[in-house]
C-alpha cells in the first residue's frame, strides 16, 4: 500500500467514529452543567506561546513539538495542549472585560512527537476547561469534580484521584534549591536524561519512571513541609471541598505535572489496568500563567482529558455506554416503482427531520431489506408500483416485525407520528422536528 496514516496517527470509523464524538459529547455537557462555556482556538499557534508558556526546558518543547517555519518566517507550532492557547485568547480578546471567572472549555486535536504506544499517539483528542480569574479553593475542588462527574455518569470505577500541592512563587524556590541540593548528591544514580533535568528542571526527575532513578529520590525531599502559609491553607481549603463533594482522593506529594506552568493544586484522576499510561484526566491551577503570556496578574486552574485514554478506560472494564444512533427510515423501491415518487417521498422524510436512506446500488426488494437491517433502520418503507396505484405503501417495523398500510399521501404524517410515540421509550434516535 502507497499512502498510510503517518505513524503514531489513526483514522477512526464508523462505529469507533461516533463513539468518540459522542463521548466528545457527554464530556461537554458535563462542562456546560458546570456553567462553562465553549471556545474554539488556532490548531496553529506561535512556537513562542509555548515556550513561554510550559518552558524552555521541558520535554513538551524540547522533544515534542511539531514546529515549522512558514512563508512569511514565522515560527508556529501545532498546538501540543490546550491551556496556553486558551491563556493567549483570554488576552488576545479581552475576555476579563466581560467579567471574571470565564469558565471555558474546549475539545479538539492536538499534536506532540511522542513515542508512539499504547494510550500515547502524535496526535490526539482532548477536551478541557479553565476558569481563569478565580482564587477561590472551592474552584479548584469544582474542576476536579467535572471529570469525577463524567466517569460517574460513564459508569466507570477503578480510578483513584491523586491530589498535590507544587507551591507557589513564594515557598517553591526554597523547595527547588533543596530538591537542587538532594538531587546533586545522587547524580550519579539518574539516568542520562534526568541528570540533564537536575539542574534545568529539577521538579520533572520525580516524575521519572525508570527503576533506578525512583529508588535514587525515594528519600527526596517533598513540597509539602515547605509550603507557605497561604498555600498550606489553600490546599487544605481544597481537601475540604472535595470532602463536602464527596471525592476521594489521596495524597502523592511526589506527583508533579509536566508542564512549568503550575503553581499550588495538581492533581491527576490514574486508571487500574491500563499500564503506564493511565492518567486519563489531569490538571492543576497556573496563577502566574497569563502575566507571563503579556496580560495582568491573573489566577487559573484548569484541567485535560485524553479521549483515547478513556476509550481504554471503557474497553478495559467492558463498558460501551455509547448510544449508537439509528437510522429512523429506510425506504425500499420494489421492481418497477417510480423512481422519481420514491426520491420525492426521501426528500420529504428528510426535510421534516426524519433521517432516511434509500438504495443507490441497484439492490433488488430482498438485497435492501438487508441493507435496511445493517443500517439498523427502525422502519422500512417498501414502495411497489402496485402499492402506488392504489394509492398505498407498506410500512415494516423491523423491531416488533410487523407491517401495515398507510395512504401514499399521508405517509410522512404517519412515520412521524410512529416514531413520536416511540420517543419515550428509545431515546437512541435521530428524529427531530419541531413541526
């Protein structure tokens, strides 16, 4: 074969298509039960954006970007995650004038040059929110619970939310020069890579997950004895939020995100059974985000979802809560009929909202009765050019198997009030109308 997806993509088909966009879906109803609202930003951003914004030194940007220069000599880069773009909207477009919190979210692509693996791929699909303009601990707690909601309301378990504290501007750097200190002791221990991250970045060799590096910092010093005051009462603050909502969690005060931008909450929701890459959401709060971007001192806190993460999480405890739409109307032209009568009848089923489908194979009566069952049509619609002298069609239910009669004329009165009734007790349809 000539031409296949480049590596570390996939295409999705249908039905793996429409369960992902309606996963898409719930994630985003969840979001706006929370009273967040939908932004959509560039796929393309400038590569500055993001070295300002998760830092020079990560692996994001060191490693992972897909980066180019373009015709004019301007240096973009496709998005590799959500937040920093969302952070030059909010002061691109002024959204502070329009009042604070903002509460968005997003869903879409993006793109990081990975090692391709199971649950890891250069491109992939997030959906996410921030609530920018809030200090409020109670914020922090609500943006945690969104992704909460959604395994909930996806029916899954299994999954232990992590919670931690990376400081702030003001107790963090006492922490960094003892981390600094520690980790200078024991170079010797680390990998190639985290001897590198030992004096760049020294908060990402906790992170590591080779053997001997963990062993090497497993007596390392942690944030938690070195958070000031107001830190210290944030979180508890935080705890006490989650507690009132109900969410378990557990302390990791080894667990840091990779991204330079956070500041006090972190915090990630982990997966039993699906290896090393079983963090499916994950997010934390980034106060010195947007001055640093060019806009005013202005606090956030926000979090990301994987899409494919999910999926796994799903496939790996046997759940398949999506709700496979279903064709309303397959009409079926018996030899004989009046094309033209039949097109006509198609076009009016899909005018008033009914979805319809028809024959364009040149599939005889017992082919497309086949074709109506594989597109699990509700009913069938067989016209004959002796059902069409009479002034009549037949109508089969494929569900009940069971068929009837109705006047040509009134057909399309007859389908709708068929699968009115039937509303109530399948909510798995694509009719709509408000006729």
């Amino acid at each position: 074969m000539k031409y296949r997806a480049p590596k570390g993509t996939f295409d999705l088909v249908y039905p793996d298509s429409e369960k992902a966009n309606w996963l898409v879906r719930s994630a985003c109803e969840v979001m706006a039960l929370y009273g967040y609202e939908r932004i959509i930003t560039p796929i393309i951003e400038s590569a500055d954006l993001f070295r300002r914004g998760i830092g020079d030194d990560s692996d994001i940007v060191t490693k992972e970007m897909y980066s180019f220069e373009d015709q004019g000599g301007e240096s973009l880069t496709l998005r590799p995650e959500g937040t920093a773009p969302v952070a030059r909207a909010f002061i691109e477009r002024g959204l502070a004038s329009r009042g604070l919190p903002q509460k968005l979210y997003y869903a879409g692509p993006m793109f990081r040059r990975e090692r391709p693996q199971a649950g890891r791929f250069r491109q992939f699909f997030q959906v996410g929110a921030e609530a920018i303009g809030s200090v409020d601990p109670f914020i922090d707690a609500e943006i945690i619970a969104i992704s909460d909601h959604l395994f909930k309301r996806l029916g899954l378990s299994g999954y232990t939310l992590f919670l931690n504290n990376v400081g702030c501007g003001e107790c963090r750097p006492k922490y960094m020069s003892r981390l600094s200190e520690f980790l200078g002791a024991v170079i010797p221990a680390l990998c190639g890579e985290c001897q590198r991250r030992a004096s760049l970045n020294p908060l990402r060799v906790l992170d590591c997950k080779n053997g001997s590096c963990r062993r090497a910092v497993a007596d390392a010093p942690t944030m938690g004895s070195y958070l000031c005051g107001r830190c210290r009462e944030n979180f508890d603050a935080v705890m006490m939020s989650l507690d009132r909502l109900s969410i378990t969690f557990e302390i990791d005060e080894r667990m840091v995100r990779g991204l330079d931008y956070y500041t006090g909450t972190a915090f990630e929701f982990q997966f039993e059974g699906l290896g090393a890459q079983n963090t499916v959401s994950a997010g934390g709060r980034y106060d010195y985000l947007i001055e640093q971007l060019g806009g005013p001192p202005t606090p956030g806190v926000g979090y990301s979802l994987g899409v494919e993460r999910l999926v796994m999480a799903l496939d790996a405890q046997g759940l398949d809560p999506c709700e496979r739409l279903r064709l309303d109307l397959f009409i079926a032209g018996a030899p004989g009929v009046d094309r033209d009568r039949l097109l006509d009848i198609l076009a009016r089923a899909r005018e008033e909202g009914i979805s319809a489908d028809t024959d364009v194979m040149g599939r005889g009566l017992k082919a497309q009765m086949k074709q109506a069952d594989r597109m699990r049509a509700r009913l069938v619609l067989i016209i004959g050019p002796d059902e069409l002298e009479r002034g009549e069609v037949t109508v089969r239910d494929l569900d009940a198997s069971e068929q009837w009669q109705i006047p040509v004329e009134m057909v399309i009165e007859k389908v709708i009030d068929f699968l009115k009734r039937i509303m109530g007790s399948n909510q798995n349809m694509r009719f709509v109308t408000d006729k």
